[in-house]
C-alpha cells in the first residue's frame, strides 16, 4: 500500500504479507520494516527500539509470568491496535460503536473504556487535527513509523502518542523525540510540544494545577527535551545496525498444505 512517498510494507511478523495460491505458499518478513524506494528500506522505530535495554522490573515481570508472556503482550497489542483504530475515526468525525448490528460487542470492556477516556479528552480540550496515523521517515538518519496525532492545543503544535500500556516506560520519550524529526524532515511540521495520552493513568480526575492535563483514568504526560532523547534514539539505532547489518528484509516462505 503506498501512502504519500511510503510503502508500508509491514504491520507486525504475524501479520501475512504474500500469498501465491499457484505454489501453495505464504511468505511473511522477518522484521517491520518501510520501503522508502526501490531496495531502499527503512525500519520501523518500534523495530529499533526493541533493542533498547531492558529494566530489571521487566525481567522479574518475565519471571513471574513465564510462558504466557507471549500470550499478554499479544492480547495488549491487539488492544492498543483497536484502541488506536477508534481514535483515529473518532478525530476525522466518524462516529463508532460499541455493539455491531447483531447486537455483539466489537470490543471488549478495557477496550471501550480507554476508547471513551480518549473520547473525553479530545471533547475537553478540543485540539485541532493537523494529521492522524501519518507515516514519517527519514531519509538522513534511515528510519521510518507512524504519528498518532499531530494537533494544535492553545497555539502549539503537538505530537500527541497513544499508549494503552499498564506502565510508561523510557522507550516511548525516544520513540516520540524520533517521529518529531521524522515529521520535521518528511512533513515540514515543526513540533513544539510532544506528549504520550496515557489510557491507563491513575489519575483520579481532573488537576487543580492548568498546566496538568489529566482526567479520571487518564493523563498527558508532556515530554521535554526532544533533541536530548532523539541522541539516545540514535544510540540505541546503532546497536540495532550491529545486530542487522543487512537492510533489506528476509522473506519467510511457508507451505500452506502438508502431506508426509
């Protein structure tokens, strides 16, 4: 799918990329990555960044829950990606629903919650869209992703990330620092403030304090100091480079029939 200079080439590993019914076969690639031209390809931020080390508290969190660690963090993935899909129709004006025609539920109840949270914050401090899920890249420092939301709240512009995680972590200042140069290089926008829409806070309601922007379950955590983490981004990309000196992705080919 190629979407304003970026072919998209890949969501997640698990998701099937090409299917030849005249061979029987499917082929997946081995890591989300963009095509910026012909064999020129760009990995995703996410990508790199799951190279960044690791806190102590994720491995004691990998030791308590063992082999259905696999299994939680696919089923967050899939609510942060319905959570993201929602958003993204709700500010273009759609209007979505909990239920479908036959009167099933198309999300689950954490779903839908983080959905309305979302909802009320946007109705509460009505930004004003400038672009949704837009890709960005660049071509300087060879990477490329997808921006939740760029928008202007009391004359900025913000880049604005939704996250559906139980926890913040350091990962996503970086992940933020780099869709804002990204955005500046490919976008020509200039983003003045970065912020991560945490649909899980603790916050109990609205702040007393202006400048805090929070309501009952969720809050904006503003990150400064875009330059500062965009340096530790680069750092993290070349221990990405030492462990994939290759750019161009490897296809996975698998039989779709099997007989023995």
């Amino acid at each position: 799918m190629i979407k304003q200079g970026m072919n998209i080439l890949k969501e997640n590993a698990k998701k099937r990329l090409d299917f030849n019914p005249e061979l029987k076969q499917i082929n997946f690639l081995d890591r989300r990555v963009y095509k910026r031209s012909e064999g020129v390809y760009y990995p995703s931020v996410t990508t790199i960044l799951q190279y960044m080390p690791k806190n102590k508290f994720f491995e004691s969190w990998l030791k308590d829950v063992g082999h259905t660690a696999d299994f939680i963090m696919r089923k967050a993935g899939k609510e942060g990606t319905q959570v993201h899909e929602a958003a993204e129709q709700l500010v273009e004006g759609k209007e979505i629903s909990w239920m479908d025609d036959y009167g099933n539920a198309k999300y689950s109840q954490i779903v839908w919650e983080m959905i309305l949270k979302f909802a009320e914050f946007w109705k509460t401090y009505k930004p004003e869209l400038i672009s949704s899920e837009q890709f960005v890249w660049s071509d300087k420092h060879k990477f490329a992703g997808t921006a939740d939301i760029v928008c202007k709240m009391n004359g900025e512009t913000w880049l604005i990330d939704l996250k559906t995680s139980n926890s913040i972590h350091k990962s996503y200042d970086l992940q933020l620092a780099s869709y804002a140069k990204g955005l500046e290089e490919s976008r020509d926008v200039k983003i003045e403030r970065t912020g991560i829409l945490w649909l899980k806070a603790h916050s109990r309601g609205p702040s007393k304090q202006k400048k805090v922007i929070q309501g009952k379950g969720w809050k904006l955590l503003q990150i400064d100091d875009i330059d500062k983490n965009f340096e530790l981004f680069k750092l993290i990309y070349e221990l990405y480079k030492l462990e994939n000196p290759i750019t161009e992705p490897i296809y996975n080919s698998y039989p779709t029939t099997l007989k023995l």
